[in-house]
C-alpha cells in the first residue's frame, strides 16, 4: 500500500468553513465570488473567509468547462492558480508548496504553509479551511488519513514542533500538541519531523526521539530513542515510518552496523529486530507494507523483508538492465522533511517509475514503469505502449496499476492509462486536453469515478496548485 491509496469517503463537508483553531465561533460569512482571491484569518479565534484583492491563501478557482459524453475524453472542469508570492510571515517558508492532497467526501483538501484548505469537487468553490495560526507555517502531513482523520505538522520561523490533528470530514482541528524539536540556526533549512499513521496512533521522529501520540485526542503515548531502543550500541536514529499496524525505525550504530526494528505503534515496544550488516546498510523503508528497505549511503541494495523484517530477497539498481527512479517527489527549497517517493505494491510486487529520459528534439522526458517480483528481487516487466512522457502513479487495485502521463502543452495530449499488471501492457481509458500537459508532473494524481485530480507538491512545471479533470 503507499501514500495514494489512503482515500477515505466522508460525508459532505460543511457550506461554509468552521472554527478550526480555538476561540469562539461566529457567524460565517458570505459566500465569496468565484472570481477574486480569498484570505484565510484568525483574529479573536474567528475563521472567515474574506474577498481581498491579496490574501495569504490561494485564490478562488476558475471554472472552465464540462466533459465529454463518450468517456474517452477529459475536459478541464476548474483549475486553481498559485498565489502570488508573498510574505505569510514567514520568510523562510515558500507559500506555495504543498505537503498533502486527498479526496474526502466530495472535496480535494490540499495541505499547505498557510493551512489545510478543501474545495468542493463539482464546481471548485473553497468548501472549508483551518488556517495555520499567524507567524506560523505548516512544514509537514502523514500521507495517510485515518476515518477521515489526519495530522500536520507546523511551526515558527526556526523550527517544526507543533502537531495539529484535523478532521477532514468536518474541516475541523481536533487537537493540536507541542514536542521537543532543534531550533534552527543560521541559514539552515527548517527540518520537519518524519510523520505517519498506524493503527490510530501518530508516528514522530524528531531528530533522536521518537514518539507516539492518539489520532483521536493527541495524548502522548509513549518516548523513545536509539539508546533505549538498543543500550550500549551507540546508536542514532535515521529514519521512522508506520503503515498498517507496524512502526519501522532504521539504525546506524558503530562500527558501520546497524538494525531494523518493529515497533508496536500503541506502545512503542519491539515486536523484532534485525541486524543490518555493512553491506545492507539502509538510509529508511521505501514501503512499511510490504516492507521494503532503502540502500544506505554505500552502494545500491534494496531488500525486500518479510513481516519479521527478515530478508527475503535483494535488488539493485538498475534492476535486470532496467534503472528507475526512487528519488523523492516532495523536494522543497526552505523545508527538510520526510521523503515521499514515488511507487506502488503489494504482497508480491513492487512498482517503481524508470529514470526519465531525454525525449529526441523535444523538451520533455519520457520513462515507464518497472514491477519487480519481491520474492525473487528479479524484474517481472517494463511496461509497454506509453506515449514519449512521464509517467506518474495513480493507484493500485483488482485492475491492475492506474497511471497517468503527464504529456506535453504543445503536442501531447496527456492521457490516464491502466497498465496490465500480468504484462505490463499499457491500454487507454481517457486523453486530456493538451491545456493540462505537464500539471500532472512531479504531482499528487488523484482519481475517483473518472474524475482526475492533478495537485503539483511544487510550482515548477505546473501552473495551477489544482487542476481537476471530469
């Protein structure tokens, strides 16, 4: 399972946004316009929503048109420009990243420095927001909601240490807690702690803690750390993730060794542990379930474990001739933080893009996708009938591989496409308009009923911070 597939539906979410942050509520505003830029504020403790000519938050959507009646063709139904780049406070941050995306109910709620914010699927009018508190900037999301319930990180201008549990059916923050962090000095960037959910619980790695907190109410549950964790081995934590109902905390201790433990999330106490000798030295897991250890800072080895953490097989990269790409799709300027890479699997087969390549006299890349078989470490396919694009992962189901090539604006029409998961071959279920080539690169691609959700963790290749196709 991985980051895409953690789609809960919710019930409606309200007309208007709540009181997301303590204080009284009042009554809410006027609907906005749907043209104009909108501002999300707390002064008293109140939430509004306000037509302004430059808010913090990003602006109303614009409405561009309806789809197409044979099911082959997208249309673009709204699209949601960038805000102008502007001061929210926090000079260090860059306003218009973004830290997470999903489909709730009939919303795309997206997660960004100034707050978590929701539009409404049908016609892109904002449906919700829980603003980040003034001077403060959110700077990381767990990618997976749990009953419709997440968690964000936020902070101040040098560091990442408050945790803000939300509600993403109701728009609501439900609790909101401190933790020990490092404060930044200098020029350095701002550091995010690693963020995850596991069986109710929230999962934080803060430098050498390690924490876990209720989703339901934000009550600290338990602490730890390497020295606990492992006494007398001088070691330090490198990397914590939770999926499912395991935690998985990667060591690098002296003399070049290591270990790969299981945590209970609940308690924080080992189920296992493994040994990681020199040569499987590992930076952190690509996937909790199936697990999945990265190489370490030596040498390319990937190993796939079983659910003891025990190897059961070993790859490299390129694998069988075939290199792909398991570089991180979040990357910002101002925030270091978790990692989110790009892949999708499941008990047997791991899917990874293939490293992108020069398309001959155009200025755009082309790759495809690798599964490798987990039990073997061996390539199974490299899939075939692709356009010359990137190809981004959507989701994993009964089907087969959903995916999306991002195209081009000049030539290629972007398309969804579902990928065969036996052979590999590449059929296609609906071509977009060539409008929203490249929105889909380097992005979170979201689907549901034939409706795509493009959201870009960064404003680079796209223009607009949501792009939604119907």
């Amino acid at each position: 399972m991985t980051y895409q597939q953690h789609q809960q539906h919710q019930q409606q979410p309200p007309a208007y946004p709540p009181a997301g942050w303590p204080g009284p509520a009042g009554a809410p505003p006027a609907a906005p316009k749907r043209r104009g830029r909108v501002a999300l504020l707390v002064a008293g403790g109140l939430v509004a929503v306000l037509a302004v000519a430059a808010g913090t938050a990003y602006g109303v959507s614009r409405l561009v048109g309806g789809g197409d009646d044979d099911g082959r063709k997208l249309r673009t139904a709204w699209v949601l420009d960038f805000p102008e780049r502007q001061s929210n406070g926090l000079k260090t941050y860059d306003g218009q990243d973004m830290f997470g995306a999903w489909l709730i109910g009939d919303a795309v709620v997206r997660a960004q420095p100034d707050g978590i914010i929701a539009y409404r699927l049908d016609d892109g009018a904002q449906a919700w927001g829980v603003p980040a508190p003034q001077a403060t900037s959110l700077c990381a999301a767990a990618q997976t909601l749990a009953e419709g319930r997440g968690v964000v990180a936020l902070g101040s201008a040098d560091s990442c240490d408050t945790l803000v549990g939300f509600d993403a059916a109701g728009g609501t923050q439900t609790w909101r807690v401190t933790f020990p962090v490092e404060r930044r000095t200098g020029r350095s960037e701002t550091v995010a702690p690693d963020l995850s959910v596991a069986a109710g619980q929230v999962i934080v790695r803060s430098d050498q803690r390690l924490l876990g907190y209720s989703l339901a109410d934000g009550k600290r549950l338990w602490q730890t750390d390497a020295d606990r964790l492992l006494p007398g081995r001088d070691c330090r934590l490198t990397d914590a993730q939770a999926a499912g109902d395991l935690a998985v905390v990667t060591t690098l201790c002296d003399g070049d060794r290591g270990a790969l433990l299981g945590l209970d999330p609940a308690t924080g106490k080992p189920r296992w542990q493994q040994q990681l000798p020199a040569a499987q030295q590992s930076a952190g897991v690509l996937s909790v379930d199936p697990l999945v250890s990265l190489p370490g800072l030596v040498g390319e080895t990937f190993v796939a474990r079983d659910a003891a953490g025990k190897a059961r097989a070993t790859f490299g990269n390129p694998v069988d001739g075939t290199r792909f790409s398991d570089l991180p799709v979040n990357r910002s300027n101002t925030v270091s933080g978790p990692e989110i890479r790009p892949y999708l699997a499941d008990a047997d087969t791991l899917y990874l893009p293939t490293e992108a390549t020069n398309v001959g006299s155009k200025m755009r890349q082309a790759n495809q996708v690798v599964a490798i078989d987990l039990a073997t470490g061996k390539r199974r396919w490299v899939s075939a009938g692709h356009t010359d694009s990137e190809v981004e992962l959507v989701r994993l189901d009964e089907q087969g591989v959903l995916a999306w090539e991002v195209g081009d604006r000049r030539d290629l029409a972007p398309r969804l496409v579902r990928i065969d998961p036996a052979s590999g071959t590449v059929s296609v279920l609906a071509e977009a308009p060539l409008s929203a080539g490249t929105e889909g690169s380097d992005a979170k691609v979201l689907e549901r009923d034939g409706t795509v959700v493009l959201v870009p963790w960064k404003h680079v290749t796209a223009d607009a911070a949501i792009t939604v196709l119907r």
